[in-house]
C-alpha cells in the first residue's frame, strides 16, 4: 500500500513536473538580488542586539542577528535591513524558503494549534490523527524499501535512537528466545555488562553524526566537537579521499576506495560477532568537508555489513530531502538491499529514523521510550515540506539548478586554480562544495561573499559548501556566480 | 472563579465513560493502526486532543477522563488552555514555526525577548540559560557543560589553551583529549535514556538493558520510614549515611566526578523524596571536591510541588550550579549562573538547532499564566486539601494506600501498593470511574495533575479512588 502510493506519487511526480519558477510563484516579491544596507556585516544594529543576546546566551558563533519577518524565499534579512541571498540556511535546514506560504498556512492553522499546545506523550496518548500525519508526510517520503519510522527531536537524537535500536536488536540475536537473565538485570542497574553492551558504533574517519555522548563518540570531525568529552571506545574506519576531477583519477579513486573497504571489513572482523551493532555513514560527509564517495563504495559496505550481521544506518540528517537531486541522496547508490536504518532531521524539521526490519522495535515496550517521542508540530511541518516538493517537483527541479549551475562554478573556479581546487558535487543537486589552498583563504572568501550579499557557509578544514533551498533556481545561482567571480579576484 | 473556571467555562463536571473496556474499540482499532508505522505497544488509549478541556482528556471513543497523569507530568495549564491557543496563534509563534533559525549562528531579533521569557522565572541565583529538546537532551547539555568547566579547573583555568596532546587523543577518542570523567548519580534515579543520560538513569534494568553505559558511579538515596514525624531520628541517620556513601564515591571511584546529578523528588524512582539537610549535604560535598551540583527539574519544575522549582523548597545555600527542566515548561534545557559554565570557545556547546523558538515562546507564555495566576500557591493549597482526604482515606484503607507522601509538596502526591500487580489493577480500575492516573516505580501510584487541578477535581479524585477500594 504504502510502497503504491510512493510509486503513484512518484510516477504523477515525473509526468506532470509544472514548468516555471516555484520561487516566483511562492515569493512574487523576493528581492531580485541582494540588498545592501551597511557597510559591513553584522551591522551596528546586529551587533548591539548580539552584545544584549549574550548576556544570557551564548552568542559567539553569532554571524548576524537576523529579522526574520522581512526574510523572503531564498533572501535572509538581518536586523539592519542587508538582505543576503542564503546559501548556508540555517546550517542547511530551510526547505522551502523563507515565509514560505504554504508552511504559514500549515502553521496558521488549527491542527497545528491542537498539536502545539496538547503536546502529547506520543507512544502512551498519541492523538486520533497521528497515524494519518505520518502517513501523508514522513512515511510518504520514506526511502524505498522503508515503511516505519520512529520520531525523534533533532539530527542527534535521531542518531542515538537509531543507535539503541541497533543494540538492542543485537542483544535479542545474541540472547535468543531466552528472558533477560538476573545477572544481566543486576549489572545493568551497575553501568556493567553482561546487561550493559559492549557494543559498538563504527564511524568513519571525518564523520558527523551529532554531539549528544553517544553521536559525540561517532562524530570524528574536529577537536573542538569532541574535547573534555568522555567518549566511548568505538572504532572508527578510513573514508575514501578522492581526487579530483574525478574523470582523471579512476583508478587511483578505486584503488583508494577498495583500501577503506578492506579496512573497514578488517575492523569489523576484529571484534566478536554482533559487537559492532552498526555502522553510521552519511551519503556525504557534511561537516567533515563535503566528502564524497562512489556508489560503489556504498555498495561495499552494503555487502560488508550484511556479511557480517552488522547493521548499515545512513545518516540523511544533512543530505536529506532533496537537495542531491533525489529526495534521499543514498537513493543514488542504488543499494542491492536497503540501508537497515535512515536518520533524518534538519531541512524535514521533523527527526527520527526510518526502518523496515519490525525487529528493530525492540521486543518490549518501553525500551525506545521517552517523554514525547517526536513532536507532532513538527510532524505535520514536514507532511506540508513533503507534499509540496511532491507537488512543485522540486527534487527534480534542484536536479536541473545543480546541472544548470556546476559547469559554470567549474568555469568560475578554473580562472583560479592557485586559490580554489577539488568542485565535488556533480550530478548531485545543488550539494556542491570545493577547497581552497587554506582556510585563511576560505574565511576569507567566506567574509567577501558576505559582503557581497551572498550568505555561505565552510565544511571541514578549507571548503566552501552550498547548501541552498530547494527553490533556489537559475536566477539565484546566476548571482551567487556573479558575486564568487568578484570575490574570487579580491582574494 | 477560579482559575480553571476562568480558562475552561466548558470544562467536563464529572468524567463520562462510555466504553466497558479500556483501551475502547475504536482505541484499539487506532493502536493496530497505528502500530503498523510506529511502536503503539506502549500506548493507553488514542486521544482525541480537539475535545479535551482543562484536566479532561477524552478518547477515540469518547470517554472524558479525568487527567492526573497529564502526558507524563508534561501538561502545564490543561487541554486547550485558551491562553496558550493564544500564544499558539500568534505571529510570533507562526515565525517561529515557518522560519526555524539555527540559534547559534543566526538568532532572531527576538530571541533575547524570547529568553527572557524562560530567565522571568529562573531559580533563584540563576541568570542564564542554554536552550535543549528533552529533557534527556537538557542533562545530556548540562553534563557537557560540567565536563568542560571540570576540565579547565584542572587544565589551569577557564583561558588555558588546549595542549596539543589533548587536541590529537580526542580524535581518537583517548585521555587527555577524551577524559575519563563521571557524573555522580542516584539508585532509583531517572534522568533520561540516551547513552551519558541512560548511564545516570538507575530506576529500572528494562530503560538500560542492552544499552553501552559509561562506567558511572551511584549513591543510594535517603529511603524514609513514614509518616515522617514519627521516624525523625531514623530518617536522619538515613540522610547521613547516604551523604557518607557519595563522599566516600568521590574517594574511590575509578575515575574524578565532576558533577551530581538529583532530582528535587527521584519521580520515575517512587517518588522518593529526601530532606532540605540531605540536599544542603550534596551541596557541601560538591563544592569540597570541586564538583559541580546539577538539579534536575524535569519533573518537579514549573510549580507542581508549590514552589514554582522544586528544589527552592530545600533552600540551599549557594545554588545549584544547573538546573535542567523539561516537560511542563513544554521547552527544555538549563539554566546556570556562573560565567565560566559557558565554555572558553564558540561551538564547543552547539547543535544546529540549539533549542526550537516555537516552544519557547510557548514556556514564555506558560511562565507568565503560572505567575499572573499564583498557580503554585494554588497547588501547595490544594495539594493541602488533597493529601487531608487521602490520610482520611489511608486510615479507612491502609493495605492500598501505604507510605503516603508529598505532604506540603502540593499535587506532587505518591503512595504504595502491596506490589505491582495490586498497583497496575488499580490504575486499570481507576479508568472504570473515569480517572487516568499514572504509577511510577514497582508499586507506586503518583498523582501528577495539571496546574489547574483545583478543589472539586480533587474531590472528583478522591471520590473515584474511594469507589474503587471500596470495591477490594
Ligand atoms: C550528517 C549529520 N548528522 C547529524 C547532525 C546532528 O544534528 P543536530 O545538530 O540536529 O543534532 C548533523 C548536524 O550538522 C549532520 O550534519
Ligand atoms: C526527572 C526526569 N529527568 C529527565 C527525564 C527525561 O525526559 P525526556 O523523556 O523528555 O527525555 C524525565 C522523564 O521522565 C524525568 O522525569
């Protein structure tokens, strides 16, 4: 039933992509072009707004205090009125532009009233039409071959959810059709195994997967995320480095990524079976610098996990919803069998994972438990995200903005190959990225933009990543080049 | 009128129950339904949420109970509470929605006043916040906070610089960089069920089966003979020993603890409570060895034992150095008051979100009807009245209502059973006579209604638990 309707959808999707701008038909008065207003950002007014901000929060990753009511589709406004055309969005999180019509409607209306202020405990009093938000939203958009979902509250929670469903159905194989036994009851209330597992989560080298204790001990990306932390003893195993362009580098790019796998095979091999309850990767490693790898590569792994009983969990927190050109960027891998779980979050605004293996429900209630267990404001945000990219086509469209726009930026960045090197993203939306010979020159490109009216954010130690909405179009992308052009010569 | 009559003019005067058996057929219909997509197997009844009043909450079927479980003790001000409909409605709230911003980089023009909202009603000596999701994400948030204070004391100072043996052993996930540290928690506690708040979590095996856990230290908790002022000396040398058990844990444990971790009432536990000396006593131990002292509200907060924080009526001196809170306040995280709680650099505390603006608009808005209304003195009163009638009620029938406590605690009531089975078929019984009341622990039933849960529910209350002994 479910896998139909996808189809259906999928297929009414692909016959009747409607032409023309979605942006235009959201946003009629989206600036045409960024809007300066002070001399610099953050401007006087942003800055004494953050100085008050911060003595009561944290403000020191502040870029700009921004006026949201004046933000309009792919344009974020700041406090002193600069307009800046986005490509960052809120750590890429902003699906359908700002002020979104359709999402105001969503959040105008009663269902979401209800939702927001009876928050329910959801797996005890879930409401009488929750079943029916999942089922026009989240599991709409489920990835092939997934029909259930656990709800979560952001891109680390859903980890770590992921995470103990893993452990837990681990333990079960391992345990059999026997109860829990009294020493495992005991040492579990003492943080000691046999109840407690020495299990473990591999990661991969430059991985994101998040910051709460158990996604920390994952997340291999920087120092800084990870520091005074106490961490678990979980392996992490290589991620392929790619060359670039890779048309000039195949063999090498095999040889590199057939290295990871043996490796990784090799990691697995070395603890005891069901210890390495799964394995997290994203599709791209995001934060850790925008890191790709071959579908091949994923298929490796795909093989290596189901050969040794080890579960597969693909982290779409950022990759997700559309942004590759598919609505799950794992959907261009074109798995033999699918992942085990999907996590996702930030641009759904709902979190969670998805799964098709009913033994990944542990098999007592209350084990993958807590207060709320989602959030059904957010559920029915993300039905609205999913319903209208279905209905303007715009996995398809960020498709066609990506192609439109990666051999221009290669054209751009190949006027200066001793600043800027590696365009990765190809065929993959608008998910692009490149380096830069340092990340003095990054920050430095970072803060040229900016002054340009173009918002962008750096991944990992030297890159550049955009991550736009899913209608940033042709227009936008031919001012984002046109502002990289000049900001590229003032480097 | 009373507060609920002024929020509620349509709200249920009794609980109807329609149905000869609970979940009703139409619940479990929803629950198979359900079931198919999401784990449903925990799940009481469907609730139809666009019918619920005040402290009724009614289901699929059309029962209208009397709520004093209220969503796990996470319902402030009652279904559709018309001031929150406001708030829920307002333009503010509808930005939040629509344009969900990345806190920590790119805060609103109104997250300062958003905050405020959250800071009008801080514990007192708190003046600071850090915006969390649940109220795991909130302990898991405050314990980061601990580590990274912990580990600049020892590093030499809140500037010290990180060594380069530090910055290349985290990465691979070894000490320095990755210290062995621990958080001090209770037997009986709960806290949360992720991977660092599940290791602080020590109420039943079934939250922590399964699940790696950090190698965390536990205290006991004071367990009190009843009624109180009959075992004063006892309860006393209870205080003592446990206090010398989490002095004697800073001695031994295997790794420095850099924080205790308590709730005001251990509420999963039993509802356990302990006296103003025992929590003046973590207080003092903490501050000796250099730890720091996290109270967790997630329960307790937001007026339900009287006091608008439970732990104010303990009235330690100096504060606490965290407070988390959750559920009722509808936002989570914690506030602190100490500068150098905030790490030395940007992005050390940080996640994407950093908190949702939507929810906290609504904690701003709950914050201000609980004040407006002087709800938590209306609870102590109350609670007050409630707590009389179950003594009354305990003296008719002992074997049901053992160890009954939370006296001046207001609504924030619990009592014992013989064991679970006694318990669990008095809370299936209870829904016979149209109330939803919730156990915690093996044998106990706790009372965790809204903040307008005024005298005649309470009445209603007593009158349906009545009912039900009367029957045994
Ligand atoms: C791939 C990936 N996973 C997980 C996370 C963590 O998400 P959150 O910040 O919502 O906890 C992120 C955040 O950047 C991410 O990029
Ligand atoms: C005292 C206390 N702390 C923490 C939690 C965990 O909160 P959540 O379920 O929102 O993660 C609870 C939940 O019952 C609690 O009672």
């Amino acid at each position: 039933m479910l896998r139909l309707s996808r189809l259906l959808s999928k297929r009414w999707l692909s016959s009747s992509k409607p032409a023309g701008s979605t942006a235009a038909h959201y946003f009629p008065h989206e600036p045409k072009g960024p809007h300066l207003a002070t001399d610099s950002i953050p401007g006087p007014k942003s800055q004494a707004l953050n100085d008050e901000l911060g003595q009561v929060f944290d403000n020191r990753a502040t870029y700009f205090v921004s006026d949201y009511t004046n933000s309009v589709g792919n344009y974020i406004s700041d406090a002193d009125g600069n307009q800046l055309l986005d490509m960052y969005c809120q750590i890429s999180s902003i699906p359908l532009g700002y002020s979104n019509p359709e999402l105001l409607k969503a959040a105008r209306s009663d269902e979401m009233a209800n939702a927001l202020i009876n928050r329910p405990a959801l797996a005890c009093f879930p409401s009488t039409d929750y079943k029916q938000i999942l089922q026009d939203g989240i599991l709409a958009a489920a990835p092939p071959g997934h029909n259930k979902v656990w709800t979560a509250l952001s891109g680390s929670d859903a980890n770590e959810t992921a995470f103990k469903a893993a452990f837990m159905y681990q333990a079960a194989i391992k345990r059999g059709s026997r109860d829990f036994s009294a020493e495992e009851m005991a040492s579990a209330m003492e943080n000691k195994a046999p109840g407690c597992s020495d299990g473990v989560i591999l990661s991969f080298d430059k991985g994101f997967h998040g910051r709460l204790f158990g996604s920390l001990s994952t997340t291999r990306s920087k120092a800084i995320h990870k520091l005074d932390i106490p961490a678990f003893p979980w392996p992490k195993a290589p991620f392929p480095a790619l060359k670039y362009p890779l048309s000039e580098n195949v063999q090498a790019n095999q040889a590199e990524e057939q290295r990871c796998l043996d490796a990784f095979e090799s990691i697995i091999e070395s603890y005891p079976p069901h210890t390495v309850a799964a394995i997290i990767v994203e599709p791209v490693q995001a934060e850790g610098g925008d890191n790709h790898a071959s579908a091949a590569f994923f298929q490796g792994i795909r093989d290596i996990t189901l050969k040794h009983k080890v579960l597969m969990i693909v982290d779409e927190v950022q990759t997700g919803v559309g942004a590759s050109g598919k609505f799950w960027a794992h959907e261009h891998w074109n798995l033999t069998t699918p992942p085990d779980m999907v996590t996702f979050s930030k641009k759904f605004q709902a979190a969670g994972f998805y799964f098709h293996d009913k033994n990944l429900q542990p098999n007592q209630p209350y084990r993958q438990f807590n207060t709320w267990c989602g959030d059904p404001s957010k559920a029915i945000i993300a039905k609205t995200i999913y319903q209208e990219v279905v209905k303007h086509g715009l996995v398809e469209k960020t498709a066609a903005t990506g192609a439109y726009l990666y051999p221009q930026l290669q054209a751009v960045l190949d006027k200066h190959p001793d600043k800027v090197l590696n365009l990765r993203g190809e065929n993959f939306g608008t998910f692009i990225a490149w380096d830069f010979v340092d990340a003095g020159a990054r920050n430095k490109l970072l803060a040229e933009m900016r002054a340009r009216g173009v918002n962008v954010g750096g991944c990992g130690d030297v890159s550049a990543r955009l991550r736009p909405t899913l209608v940033f179009e042709n227009s936008h992308a031919d001012v984002f080049l046109g502002a990289l052009e000049d900001s590229l010569k003032a480097l | 009128m009373s507060t609920s009559e002024q929020y509620f003019p349509n709200e249920p005067v009794a609980p109807t129950v329609v149905t000869s058996e609970f979940p009703g057929p139409k619940s479990q219909e929803g629950i198979k339904s359900l079931g198919q997509v999401f784990d449903s197997r925990p799940v009481y009844f469907i609730a139809d949420y666009e019918k619920s009043v005040g402290n009724y909450i009614v289901d699929a079927d059309g029962n209208s109970f009397l709520d004093v479980y209220a969503q796990i003790a996470s319902i402030p001000l009652g279904y559709n509470n018309p001031a929150l409909i406001e708030a829920a409605k307002s333009d503010k709230m509808i930005r939040a929605i629509v344009d969900r911003p990345a806190l920590g980089n790119y805060p609103g023009k109104d997250l300062e006043e958003i905050l405020n909202g959250l800071l009008a009603v801080a514990p007192k000596g708190q003046d600071k916040v850090f915006p969390a999701l649940s109220g795991a994400d909130a302990n898991e948030l405050a314990f980061k906070a601990t580590f990274f204070w912990y580990q600049a004391q020892k590093r030499g100072g809140h500037k010290v610089p990180f060594s380069d043996e530090e910055n290349t052993s985290v990465m691979k996930g070894q000490a320095p960089g990755s210290p062995e540290l621990a958080i001090l928690s209770f037997e009986r506690a709960f806290h949360g069920r992720l991977f660092a708040s599940g290791s602080t979590t020590c109420s039943k095996p079934v939250h922590k089966l399964d699940m790696p856990s950090f190698n965390w230290p536990k205290a006991e908790f004071p367990s009190y003979k009843y009624p109180l002022d009959k075992h004063e000396e006892e309860n006393k040398k209870e205080d003592q020993r446990c206090l010398e058990i989490v002095e004697n844990l800073f001695k031994t444990h295997s790794c420095p603890i850099a924080g205790v971790l308590v709730e005001p009432i251990q509420s999963e536990g039993g509802d356990n409570h302990a006296s103003n000396e025992f929590f003046q006593g973590l207080r003092d131990i903490t501050l000796k060895h250099g730890a720091l002292l996290i109270m967790d509200e997630v329960q307790t907060g937001i007026g339900a034992t009287g006091l608008f924080w439970g732990h104010e009526h303990f009235e330690i001196s100096p504060p606490a150095d965290l407070v988390t809170f959750s559920k009722k306040f509808q936002t989570a995280g914690y506030y602190f008051h100490d500068p150098e709680i905030i790490p030395n650099v940007a992005y050390r505390q940080f996640n994407t979100w950093c908190g949702d603006p939507a929810r906290m608009i609504l904690a701003g808005a709950i914050a201000s009807e609980v004040v407006k209304h002087d709800l938590p003195a209306k609870a102590q009163k109350v609670g007050g009245y409630l707590f009389k009638k179950l003594e009354d009620l305990q003296a008719k029938y002992p074997q049901y209502l053992q160890n009954l406590r939370g006296k001046d605690r207001a609504t924030f009531i619990a009592w014992c059973f013989d064991n679970s089975a006694a318990r669990d078929k008095f809370l299936k019984d209870m829904k016979t006579v149209g109330v939803n009341i919730g156990g915690c622990a093996e044998k106990s039933v706790r009372l965790r209604p809204t903040m307008v849960f005024e005298q005649k529910h309470a009445d209603i209350l007593v009158a349906a638990i009545e009912k039900v002994l009367s029957g045994y």
